[in-house]
C-alpha cells in the first residue's frame, strides 16, 4: 500500500525547526531572511521557536527559500545536527552559514532514512566500541585500526571501497550537492542517529575519494566526543586512514628507500592510495629521509592536482539510490513517502543525484 499524502499546511500547522533547516539550506540568516520577507529578525526567530507565521508571511517564506508550504507542516520534525560536532575538513575556510547549509542536506537525508526504514531494512550501524584512552598515541592509533579490520573480518591487503564499506555497517555516506559551497571539503558527525559522512564532488578522484573516506571514519571511531578542527585531531584521523589503507606490517617492506616513482606508482595501483599518501606513509614509517621526502613533495607539487596515474572517478555512495530504486521497483510511490514526511522532492533529488553513478553497484552481502 503506499502512503497518504499529507493535507495542506496551514498557518495552524507549522513547524518552526522545519524553517530553520529550510532556511539553513538557502544560505541565508535570520537578519536575510527578515529582510526578504519584510518582518524583523526576532520575528524569524520566533518562528523558529514555534511561533505561527501569517499565511501572507508564510506565502513569502516559501517563496524565499523555494520550499512547498507542505514542507513546513507539523509531523516528523528533523533533528538539527549541530555544527560544533560536525568534524569538517575545511573549517577555517569556509563560513559558518556554509557549515550550517551542508548540514542542513544532512538532515534531511537522515529523516529520508527513517521515512524510508518504514519500508525496508537498512544496514545497522556497526562501528567498534574501541575503548580508548583520553591521549591517543600513534599506537593507539594503529591498534585502533587494525581493531575495525578484524571487526569488520577485512582480508590482508587494499581494503575495497571505502564508500560501500562504510555503506555495508550503517553509515549514511553522501557527495556534496551542486549547490553546497565549493570551500567545504569531507566532513562528517554522529550527532543524529546515524553517523554521516559528507565527501567532497571537486575530488572526483578514485584515491584521494578513499582517504577521505578513511579519514571521517577516523573521526568516526576517535572523535566522538572530542572539539572538532585542530590540527591535531585531523592529523589523528590521516594516522588512521593511512594504517586502515596501508596497515604497517603489511605495506613496510613494500615501500621504497629512496624516490622510486615507479616503485610509488606500482604501490599506488595495489593499495588504491594517492602517490602523496605513499610518500607520507614511507617517511612516517622511516622508509624516506627528510631530505628524500622534501624532495619527492616538491615534485608533487610541480605535478600539481590531479596528480600523474590516475585511478579512475571516485568512490560515490549508492545507498539511498538504491532505496530509492528498491520502492519504487515494488511499487511503492517514492514521491508519496516524501509527502508523507513532508520532504521536498527537488532536494531529496539533488542529494540522491549528488552521489549517483553509472557503474556496476556492489550488492551488500
């Protein structure tokens, strides 16, 4: 049977987080929006709070922000994710309002997921409890990561993709929509119900795609807790990400003592990672000397971006396509059930295109 539409909102019928999510979305602050819509800033604050709008002051905030009157209708009200648990790769070059707006497609996307949980079963979230101490060492680390390998029963070797494996154990993986300003890089949080992860669509680049994604699940398993945006907690996540893709004992003896850009682009094949990557890997792992790794960067850097050897389009998530899919090959009305969870149509859209891809789709076991 497929679900019932919803009845019109009325000014009766609203809800105010839905405005804030909305208004996020577009970028604008309170004082913008108010300006738009001819009232003052408390104003919109107030309507945040719960406070009914006029239907004229609705009519023009649904006009400013491009949402349905639907979409602001009481029912399932989404769960703002704070951007002070949101661990963003990019957080001192980009603004707030830009934060602010990428996770407001977050959470839509994760009240996507419980409308469409009604219908199927997602994967359950399977991420380690790793029981770690307060300082994180570089073999805590290690251990960290060779812990969610055996977790997740990972053969020796190049992990397969990242994006579907963190897919397979419960995590909601989204490319960045067209829209969301180009500045915000990877980021992810477990604020809501599921862990999230965000990466970014300007890397469209099958080895930088999978550290990325190896790095936010770093942040996943290390961070939970922890103040996102230091140096150091993002040097924590890259430690991770380089033992989970290139675990020490297996790639040691593989990686070359001197600048061998044959041997580096042999092992950037096998291992899936970016020829930097290796390089970090082998200094850090004592394979390269400080004067050898200064070298080998200046060369990267002469090569520029993208670098020489490419693996192929990066990683993208199928998840939430594939549901998608999967309602709508057993005849359920996908349109209805965002109704149904007043959710906009165009936007479900441009967050499930954002990640689309014409390749073959891993079936999850």
């Amino acid at each position: 049977m497929n679900p019932a539409r919803p009845h019109s909102v009325s000014a009766s019928d609203f809800d105010g987080t839905r405005l804030t999510v909305a208004r996020r979305l577009q970028g604008l602050t309170k004082a913008e929006l108010a300006r738009s819509v001819q009232v003052t800033p408390t104003a919109i604050a107030q309507y945040e709070k719960g406070s009914r709008p006029t239907q004229s002051v609705l009519a023009q905030m649904c006009l400013t922000l491009g949402m349905p009157r639907d979409f602001f209708g009481a029912g399932a009200t989404p769960e703002l994710l704070p951007a002070s648990s949101a661990h963003f790769r990019s957080l001192r070059s980009t603004t707030s309002k830009a934060r602010e707006q990428v996770l407001a497609y977050g959470e839509l996307s994760l009240q996507l997921v419980d409308l469409i949980a009604d219908y199927i079963d997602f994967p359950p979230v399977d991420l380690p409890e790793l029981g770690l101490p307060e300082q994180l060492t570089a073999e805590v680390i290690e251990n960290a990561a060779s812990q969610l390998r055996t977790h997740w029963g990972l053969e020796p070797g190049p992990v397969p993709s990242i994006v579907q494996l963190l897919e397979a154990h419960g995590v909601i993986v989204l490319r960045l929509p067209g829209r969301a300003d180009p500045r915000v890089d990877a980021l992810s949080t477990w604020a809501g119900k599921r862990p999230l992860v965000f990466l970014s669509r300007s890397k469209e680049d099958k080895a930088r795609s999978r550290f990325d994604g190896a790095h936010e699940l770093g942040h996943l398993l290390l961070h939970p807790d922890t103040e996102p945006g230091s140096k150091l907690v993002e040097s924590e996540a890259n430690a991770f990400a380089s033992e989970l893709l290139m675990p020490r004992e297996q790639i040691l003896e593989q990686l070359p003592r001197r600048i061998d850009w044959q041997a580096f682009h042999d092992l950037k094949k096998h291992w899936g990672v970016s020829l930097r990557a290796l390089v970090y890997r082998a200094h850090r792992l004592g394979r390269l000397s400080d004067a050898s790794y200064r070298r080998a960067n200046q060369q990267l850097a002469s090569w520029g971006l993208p670098e020489p050897g490419s693996l192929g389009p990066a990683e993208s998530p199928q998840l939430l396509g594939r549901a998608r899919q999967l309602l709508i090959d057993n005849g359920v009305d996908f349109e209805a059930v965002l109704a149904q969870g007043r959710l906009d149509v165009e936007v479900i859209d441009e967050v499930i295109s954002a990640g689309a891809t014409d390749r073959p789709q891993l079936q999850f076991g």
